[in-house]
C-alpha cells in the first residue's frame, strides 16, 4: 500500500531481544510519523529511538529528507521490505553530529543530493544496514556516493543488501566513504559483506565503492555487475 503524510501511527509495544522492551513506540504510516517521532525523542532527550514500517508500505517523502541529529541511536526497519521514496526530489536520511543508524527489512529509492542519494553521514557515529536495497539513487555532480556518503564517521557496515541503477557525478556510484585524521576517532571501518552492485556508475572513479583515509575496508562474498 501507498501511505501518503497524515495518517494516524499506530501505538504498540514493540520487544526488541537485544534491548528488552519499548514501550509506547509507535509503527509509522508516514513520513511524518517519522519526522515526529524524532522530533519528540531530542524533546525528551532520549538516546535510543527504534521506528518500525509497516511490511510493504511505500512512503514518500515528498521533497525533504528525514534527519537524526544528535546523540541518537537510530533504527528502522520492516519485516516485510518497506520502501522510502525520495521521489526523485530530495536524499532520503540525514545522520549527523553523533547520531548512528540501523537499518534493515528497507528499500530506499529515488533518492538525490549532491552528497549522498540516500544517506549521507556527516560527523555522524555509525552507519549498520542490513537485508536492504537501494534503487535509483545519485549524486548530482559533481557529487560522490549516489546511494551513500560517509564522512568522518567511526564505522559503516553494509550486509546482505543490493544496490542497483546508483550514479555518482564523482566518485563512487554506490558508496562513498571519507574519513577525517584530524578528528579523534574518526578513522573509522567500512566492512561490506554479502552485497550485490548492479550496474552502479560514477562519472570520475569507482562505480561501486570509494573509500579514502579509513582506518580499514573490507569487501567480501560480493558481487559487482
């Protein structure tokens, strides 16, 4: 189903295993949802804030990413693949300042920004995306990253995921990771693992992956076609 902004969320207690109970989370219909549960987790200065899709939604985002910003742990998910659209208009997540992001069970499409198409980390913590796919997503040039920018961040790890038809007017067409040495602790990791990259393109240099100044990049049990 397409879930357009404005629709009521649903209250539900959620069990997370790694975490123990959730109370009064709500599963969001909307971007809105999104945007105000965020919204309300920096008003009651929670670190912790877990955002659960309805299995198959289709949510767009109609012109401004979503964005965590801040000493927050961030997680969304889907037990049933659902879809954040950018719409063509807009990138789909911002993480910055110190937040760090969990996705999974996500489709992230149509998303555009001159830095990052979907995600773009900028002095965030962590990036963890698994079970996921990115479709559609650029950098305008001369952007880098046309699904994901990383810069000065402590770690990425992207698993089991697939992106395809991702662009990049730079540098590379899916992921793009730029550590910063003279920020403490920044040197981070990117560890990819389990990832199909189907025809993903960059104008300058690497069509799949660029990564420079990290601490370590790993690449295994992928695929580049």
């Amino acid at each position: 189903p397409v879930v357009e902004d404005g629709e009521e969320a649903t209250d539900l207690e959620v069990d997370y295993p790694d975490r123990g109970k959730v109370l009064g989370e709500r599963m969001a219909q909307s971007a809105a949802d999104v945007r105000g549960v965020l919204s309300d987790a920096v008003q009651a200065g929670r670190t912790v804030v877990s955002i659960e899709l309805p299995a198959g939604a289709h949510i767009t985002l109609e012109g401004a990413p979503l964005v965590c910003d801040g000493q927050i742990q961030l997680e969304i998910f889907s037990s049933g693949m659902a879809t954040l659209d950018g719409g063509g208009e807009s990138r789909i997540l911002e993480i910055t300042n110190g937040c760090s992001l969990r996705l999974r069970g996500l489709s992230l499409v149509n998303g555009i920004g001159q830095k990052g198409g979907a995600i773009l980390l900028d002095g965030g913590n962590k990036i963890d995306i698994d079970e996921s796919s990115f479709h559609n997503c650029s950098a305008r040039s001369p952007g880098n990253g046309g699904a994901v920018y990383a810069f000065k961040f402590v770690d990425v790890r992207i698993a089991n995921t697939n992106f395809t038809r991702c662009s990049a007017g730079s540098s590379g067409g899916a992921i793009y990771a730029k550590s910063a040495r003279d920020v403490v602790g920044a040197a981070g990791a990117v560890d990819v693992v389990g990832v199909r990259f189907d025809h993903c393109s960059a104008d300058f240099q690497a069509g799949a992956i660029a990564v420079h100044d990290a601490h370590s990049l790993s690449v295994t049990a992928s695929i580049f076609e």
